[in-house]
C-alpha cells in the first residue's frame, strides 16, 4: 500500500482519474501501462516515469479505492474492472501499447490484454511479475472471504503490509474494503475460454528466486499463455521485490528487446 499520489490529470478530463500523472505524452515511441498489486495504488509505480528513456511514456494505472480515487468503490469482479479500464485505455490502442502488472495486476494486465486483442489493438509486449499463470491452482487458501482477524493475520504471514497498517484498527478499517475487494478480483476470477495459447504477443514473466507465494513452475506456465515469445527472469529476493533495481533493469532488458525486434 502507498500514499496519496502525486499530481493528478486535470479534473475536466472524463477519464483522469485513471491517469493519476496525467495521459502519456503524443511523442513517446511505446506507452507502459502499469498494474499494481493488491491495496497498492499508481504511486508505487512513480519511481519508474522517466527511468527507461523518452521514448517510454510510463504511465500508472490508477483503480478505484485508493490515492486520489480513495472516496470511490472498488471492483470486486474482474469482468467489470476490465470493461471499466478497457473504456480508459482503448483510445491509446493506436499506438504502440505494453502492459506491466505485478501480483494482483499481473492477472488484470493479462486479462486487459485480452479485451484489448479483441477490441482494439493487441498489446506489443505483457510483463507479468509475482504471480502464477492463470488455470495454476492456487496454494493458499483464499483471502477475501475470512474473518477480519484471520483475513489481517494472513497478510502479516505473506508481508509486504506496513505494521502501522497491521496493528492500527482504525488503519485496518480503513483498508480493509479495498484489500478484500482487490483478492476477491483474483480469487474469483475464472480462466478465460478457450484454453491458451490465446495471446500472440511476447510475455515477461518476472519473479523471486525465494518467493514462497509464487514459486518458478508458476511463473514458467505464462509461456502457455501465447504464441509468442517468452522469456522468464528470476531476481533476487521474495514476493516484493518492486521497488528493487534489479526489476527495473529486468523491465528496462524486455522494453529495449521489443524496440530492437520492431
């Protein structure tokens, strides 16, 4: 989870509050759009603007419930999130698109992808980090379900939650709704149809050589996902390795493979 984010799209824009750092500029070569994991917000991808040169326009998605969407419902069914984002990013389908999700935004990215395939323009590139492909079963038992206690006790267990957030009730209420929204999105959502491959693009997959969550034979099924290329990195560290260096030059090594493939 994160703080408010930064500068936020003009308020006459329909569309803004997706765009928490405004629409990506009308020069940039691709445009990256990112995906956070679960209660996280666009902010967690702000340190990334501006890190893989001009020529990627690296802009966060932002989903209802949190930063500057705090006031507004979450999605709880992943159908209805993908119409909704599909509405805000159709328009940018001429150019030249790559997805980026991370955990619980792996599965939206993917699941983006696919809408978008069919109604506007298939995205170059999907990297997928810190997260089993879909049609993989599940290891742990679902989240979103549990009672309060038990809920807040398995987050501590997976880490990655700020123990002001943890041990704060009035924190926890306040996070509450948009967390069990956000594992209802995963733990709800069923495997497209038809089986894979059904994608035709190149896929990074991305993860922690010691992440007891999502472990290798996990992140190696994306390859099932597409007829295209597909590549796995295994960086150091667990479940959250997003704001470390080496994922950013993992990212950095796919984008500068798919401008020189172009």
């Amino acid at each position: 989870m994160t703080g408010l984010a930064g500068q936020a799209a003009q308020p006459d824009d329909p569309g803004s509050g997706w765009f928490p750092f405004g629409r990506p500029a009308p020069d940039a070569d691709l445009v990256l759009l990112c995906l956070p994991f679960a209660g996280g917000g666009a902010a967690q991808y702000r340190h990334w603007i501006g890190a893989f040169g001009p020529q990627v326009a690296v802009t966060p998605l932002q989903l209802p419930g949190r930063e500057n969407r705090f006031g507004e419902p979450p999605y709880h069914r992943m159908d209805d999130l993908v119409t909704a984002l599909l509405g805000a990013v159709a328009p940018l389908a001429p150019r030249r698109l790559a997805l980026f999700g991370y955990s619980m935004g792996a599965i939206i990215a993917y699941r983006l992808a696919l809408a978008l395939r069919v109604t506007a323009a298939e995205p170059r590139l999907l990297m997928v980090a810190a997260h089993r492909a879909p049609g993989v079963k599940r290891r742990a038992a679902k989240l979103h379900d549990l009672p309060s206690e038990a809920f807040w006790a398995a987050l501590e267990r997976m880490g990655g939650t700020p123990a002001m957030v943890l041990h704060s009730p009035e924190m926890r209420q306040l996070f509450e709704p948009v967390l069990r929204a956000d594992f209802a999105l995963v733990e709800t959502c069923a495997a497209p149809t038809p089986p894979q491959p059904i994608l035709d693009l190149p896929i990074a997959a991305f993860g922690g050589r010691s992440d007891p969550i999502v472990v290798e034979p996990d992140l190696a099924a994306w390859q099932a996902c597409t007829t295209g290329p597909f590549a796995l990195s295994l960086l150091p560290g667990g479940h959250f390795v997003l704001a470390g260096e080496d994922l950013r030059r993992a990212v950095d090594h796919a984008l500068r493979r798919l401008s020189a493939d172009k």
